[in-house]
C-alpha cells in the first residue's frame, strides 16, 4: 500500500482574492495606484534632490507598470499593486536614499563573473 501512488484531486475549492474580486475592480486599483504615483512625481526631484526632470520620472514610472501589462490572474495582479502601494508609502515618507531612487535608472547589470581571476578580482564567492 505504501509504494503505491496517490491521486488525489480537488473539486470544487475557491481561491480568495487578496483585494479585487474581478477584472475590473483590479484595474480601477491599478489605475488609482498609477494616479498616485504621477502626483508624487512632482515632489521627488524636490524631496530627493534627483538630477531627473519631472518628465523623466513619470517615463519612468509609465515603463516599470508596461512592464507588468500582460499579467492577467487577478492575485497577481493585487500583490503588484500591495507592493506599488508600499513603495509609494516608502517613496513619499522619504524612507527611502537618494541612491535608491536612482537604481531605478540603472542602465545595465553587469554579468556575474565565471572564471576564478574574475571572481577573486570582483570579490564574489
């Protein structure tokens, strides 16, 4: 009995949505969480001291939500928004450093190194 291999399936079992409970209503909390974050793109050259203009910022801000538009499972989609809130509420009660609001315009990653010299010059493990 113990080697043998158990199916089991569930029927019938829901899954709780974590704030939206359709489409739509995801897509007005994203809407409202985008809204946010355009108005504070006016304070954050201020508040920060960033050499970005306005117009950068909410490029910015445009292209990390583009970069989620294909997501369609509405869990998903809540925890993006949780997390976008999160961020916002960080960014507007200056928690943030200077540094870190500028990561976001880091152009490239540089590749990890692979052969010992390179390693031992970078001093990864």
């Amino acid at each position: 009995m113990a080697s043998q291999v158990v199916k089991s399936t569930i029927v019938g079992t829901k899954v709780r949505p974590l704030l939206s409970t359709t489409k739509a209503d995801a897509r007005v909390r994203v809407l409202g969480l985008y809204k946010a974050w355009i108005r504070q793109a006016t304070l954050i050259p201020i508040d920060y001291d960033v050499p970005k203009s306005e117009e950068q910022i909410k490029e910015k801000i445009r292209s990390e939500f583009l970069k989620h538009k294909h997501v369609t499972d509405i869990r998903i989609i809540d925890m993006l928004v949780i997390k976008g809130q999160m961020e916002l509420r960080e960014t507007a009660s200056l928690f943030k450093h200077k540094g870190q609001i500028m990561s976001y315009w880091k152009e490239t990653l540089e590749p990890k190194p692979t052969d010992f010299i390179s390693k031992f010059m970078s001093g990864s493990p």
